[in-house]
C-alpha cells in the first residue's frame, strides 16, 4: 500500500539533495500533508499509512547522503520540527510527542522511528520539500532559494522544495543621490 507514493518520495528527496549539493551533516526538512497525499484538503483527514511510506522513502533517500531529516509538524503544534537529537546537540528543546491529529501523520512517524527523538521550536535547514503546501519557509536559512524538481508531486500533493545559499554581503558600493550631484 501507497508504494507508488514511496518511490516518488524517494525520487523527490534525491533530486533536491543532488540539486542542492547537500553534504553529510546537513538539515532537510520536510512539511508533508498526508491528506493532501490522498486527494484530500490538507488537514482534514490525517492517514499514517501514506505519511509512513513517503517517510521511508524520503528517510532512505537521506540517510543513503549522511543527512539529517527534519520532520515538521502541523499547525496545531505551531510547526515543531522533530529531528535526531545528535543532529541538534545544544538546541532548545520543547516538551511535545507528535500525534496524527495534532503534530500530524508524517511528524508522528517521524517521532516514532528516530532513534533519539527530539521536538524544536525551529531550525534552520540547508534544504527542503513541502508535500501538500504546508509551508516549510520559516524553517530554512536565509536565503531560500526554489528549485524545480522533475519529480514534484507525491501521490495527489503538490511539492515544492527550496535550497539555501549564503547571504550576498557587501560588493559594489551603494550610489546615493548625493553621489549624482
């Protein structure tokens, strides 16, 4: 059951590593609807089995590079992110244990296959995917950069996914009116 969604979530969370040059050590995180998955308004009816198998093939995807996945929960717990707690080492961490219905499906799995699991406010990862437009932003670093995927649905979800690029500071000096005169 939901193999097919398995397999494109695997192919999802490749192309956006090999697109974002991702190195081991390095956050992707992932904002996943599971409703949206199975044709559904996002968050209308939460389904373990879809959030379970796009898990496993994003996870497989990601630990095959050495890099960390970021699972972000739903609205009702203000978009925490479960990661491993080695990823992580001196974060603050928050009292919560996702569940289907509030932390949502995907965070839930998640928390319960992680080794070492922990629950953060927010982070700042290098890259991500967001299945079923969850709105992944507030948890990349400056500055988010799109990236087109051929493989950019998941299911009946829309993906979309973002890398990051270090900041432009300083270059050519700032021309000010006083400077035409």
């Amino acid at each position: 059951m939901f193999e097919n969604e398995r397999k494109q979530a695997y192919e999802a969370a490749a192309e956006l590593c090999g697109k974002a040059g991702l190195q081991k050590g390095q956050i992707f995180v992932v904002g996943c609807s599971s409703s949206e998955i199975c044709g559904d308004r996002i968050g209308s009816n939460s389904n373990i089995d879809a959030a379970e198998a796009v898990f496993d093939g994003i996870y497989t995807a990601l630990c095959e590079r050495g890099v960390y996945l970021a699972a972000q929960c739903c609205e009702h717990l203000n978009r925490a992110i479960v990661i491993e707690r080695e990823a992580v080492r001196d974060a603050d961490i928050v009292n919560v244990v996702p569940q289907p219905k509030a932390g949502g499906s995907f965070a839930t799995t998640a928390y319960r296959r992680f080794a070492d699991p922990v629950v953060l406010e927010e982070i700042r990862a290098d890259a991500g995917i967001d299945i079923g437009d969850t709105l992944i932003g507030m948890h990349l670093k400056k500055v988010a950069v799109p990236v087109r995927l051929q493989h950019n649905a998941i299911g009946a979800a829309h993906v979309t996914a973002a890398r990051v690029r270090p900041k432009f500071i300083g270059g050519q000096r700032a021309v000010y009116d006083d400077d035409l005169k």
